[in-house]
C-alpha cells in the first residue's frame, strides 16, 4: 500500500546545500533582526545584559540543531511572533 522503503525524496548534495542556505536566509532575513530589535527592548541598555540576551536567543542549540539540522523554519516563525510582540 504505502511504499516507505522504496522511495526516500530526493537528496542530492545540491539540494540539501539549497535548503541550508534557504533555511540561513530566512534567518538571517526574519529572526536575527526581530531577535536584535527584542534584546534592544527587553534588556537594560547598561552592563552585558543586552548581548548575553541576544547571545542566549540566537546560539540556542534548539534552534540550531533543528532548524539547520532538518531544514525546519521554525526560526522564521518565531522571528514573526517576536516582531509581533515588539
């Protein structure tokens, strides 16, 4: 009925280069400025607190492992939620 042995999609050395890079652009283009725009709002302008936030949101093994790991966008979905919130 459901072949899940034969067919596994198709994964060339290329495409799964697209999806990285895809996945890092949208990063780059959503998450990265809503998570810059959140750290300047919600952390004290004084001190390291700013980029030890910013440093915590954005090295998050969470976010690393699974979105770059498995070319998931869930960056780009929080990036919107952040920007929604600010």
């Amino acid at each position: 009925l459901v072949a899940l042995h034969s067919s596994r999609g198709h994964e060339s050395p290329a495409s799964r280069a697209f999806m990285r890079r895809s996945v890092l652009l949208t990063d780059a283009v959503v998450f990265f400025p809503a998570a810059v725009a959140l750290a300047r709002r919600s952390a004290p302008a004084a001190g390291r607190a700013r980029p030890r936030a910013l440093a915590l949101v954005l090295l998050c093994p969470a976010f690393v492992l699974v979105d770059h790991g498995h070319f998931q966008y869930n960056c780009a979905s929080l990036g919107l939620a952040a920007w929604a919130f600010w």
